[in-house]
C-alpha cells in the first residue's frame, strides 16, 4: 500500500505598486497565508506567481499563467485573500471556473468546501464585496458633492488654506453608513436567531467579514454595527410614512 501524494498548491500573489512589488510590502504576509496553509493541508507549494497590477484591472498575465498550470497539473490555485484576486464577481467567477481540477481556495475562508457550493460562496461574496466598494464610491461622491456644495476646499493641503475637515468626516459617515446597509441586516438576522453580540461577531467573522476598518469583531464593534443599522431603518421607515 502506498501513501497518498500529497496535495500540490500553486500560489498566487498580487501587490498594487511597483513598489510594493521590490520593497515587498505585503508579499511577506501573503506568502505567509499561504504557506501556513499549505502546512495545515500537508500540501507541497509546487509554484508561485506574483502579479504587480491594480485590483481593478483584469490583464493578469500572471493569473493566467498560475491558471494554465493549475489546469495542466491538477493543483490547487491558493490566494492569501480574496480581495487579493478581485471584489468583481464576473471576474472572480472565471476565475473559478477557469481553474484546474484542484480548484481556487482562499487562505482567509479556509471553511469554503470545494466544488459547486463552494463556488456559489465564492462569488457571492464577491458580489458583496463588490456591492460595498461601489456603494462606498457612490456615497463618498456624493458626500464630497454636499461638502463643495456648502463651501468646503476639496483636494490635499499644499501649504495654502486648509481643506474643511468636514470633508473628511462626510467621507467617513458615507463608508460607515454603507458597510451597517450592508452588514447590518446579516448581523440583526444573527442577534434574532437569539445569538450574543460575541457571537454575532464569531459569526460573521466565520463567514470572512471584517469590520469597517478590517479589524476583529468585539461585542462593542457589533452592537455599534446593530444601532447604526437600526437608525438607518428608523430613519427610512420615516421617509416612507
């Protein structure tokens, strides 16, 4: 009886900037994911591909070489986050759906299973992602079109009058607002299943959702999340009457 072979993983990494790319700011923690992954699997890191390229962009001549191989070997293609690989869920799906036998797993949703339900997670949350990042486009928009509107200075401070920090406040409520339209009904779903404010928070953490400012959830952070939701719903079911 021989042993079983054990699992092969292709990584795949990706920073912004040039910079990023020779200083290697936030490659080590990337390969850090990834490696300590591949222990928990006993899986042998067979390649590595590392894109220097913006998230918004789909030309990843990298990506496409870690796919090609994955389809040629069967090994698993393994990304450190999701949002390192893309928050468009087009994109992401052919992604998903261009891999090898071995498939795309993320080293920060470890719990996703493979085959078809797992892609179904995947891309949702994906869309989710993408959802948010545009949502928090639109708002920001809106709330520096507002700050102009009363007279505020937009753009950075280059040694004439300071910008309004109203502007920046506007920004920050705008991206509050719209992670607790987004997170809160999942989060007050979870409290009225009887769950605590901790567990509400293991909860959501489980499912790979971080707080506004990417942080860990903490009883305070997901009863903060729950009453600005609640206030957003009160204020609309007042707009509505």
């Amino acid at each position: 009886m021989t042993n079983a072979e054990p699992e092969r993983i292709i990584a795949y990494y990706r920073v912004s900037t040039e910079r990023q790319g020779r200083s290697g700011l936030g490659l080590e923690a990337q390969r850090s994911a990834v490696e300590a992954f591949a222990a928990t699997r006993n899986a042998s890191i067979i390649s590595t591909f590392t894109e220097i390229e913006t998230g918004k962009s789909d030309a990843r001549p990298e990506l496409a070489a870690a796919l090609r191989l994955s389809r040629m070997t069967g090994a698993t293609l393994a990304v450190a986050k999701l949002d390192r690989l893309a928050r468009n869920a087009r994109f992401l799906l052919s992604v998903v759906e261009g891999s090898g036998e071995g498939g795309v797993v993320f080293c920060d949703l470890p719990n996703i299973p493979p085959g078809p339900v797992g892609r179904f997670l995947v891309t949702q949350m994906a869309a989710v992602a993408e959802l948010e990042a545009g949502m928090i486009a639109a708002r920001t928009k809106a709330a520096l079109q507002a700050a102009k509107a009363r007279g505020a200075k937009l753009g950075g401070w280059r040694g004439g009058p300071r910008v309004n920090p109203e502007v920046g406040r506007a920004a920050r409520t705008a991206q509050a607002d719209n992670f607790a339209a987004t997170v809160g009904p999942m989060a007050a779903a979870l409290r009225d299943e009887g769950r605590s404010l901790r567990e509400v928070g293991a909860a959501l953490a489980e499912r790979g959702i971080k707080t506004a400012q990417g942080g860990a959830w903490s009883a305070d952070a997901v009863k903060r999340l729950l009453d600005r939701w609640t206030a957003q719903s009160g204020a609309a079911m007042a707009q509505g009457n």
